[in-house]
C-alpha cells in the first residue's frame, strides 16, 4: 500500500522536489508508516496514468 498525505513532510525520497536523504529529517513527522507528500502524490499518479495509457 501507499501512504499519502497533502502536508509538506519529507518522509520519502524522490519526485519533482528531489528529495534526498539529507532532507528527510527537514519535516518527517509519521510515526508509522512513511508517506508520499503533495507534490509525490501527483508524481505518483502521472506515472501510474502514463503506464496504464501503454
């Protein structure tokens, strides 16, 4: 499964902000799972569209 969130957190590397591991203690706020923020989530679903358009 996928955790998502609409709070700027950086509790997952990558997407178009290019978070990097150095970033990650900038806002990591989960104490579970870790989840894809705003901007990841919308990476996230262009991808999944573009490869269901194949």
């Amino acid at each position: 499964h996928v955790e998502l969130t609409g709070d700027d957190v950086t509790e997952c590397l990558g997407g178009a902000e290019e978070i990097l591991d150095t970033h990650l203690g900038d806002r990591y706020e989960t104490m579970c799972d870790p989840r894809l923020n705003g901007r990841q989530s919308l990476d996230l679903a262009f991808a999944v569209a573009e490869l269901l358009q194949r």
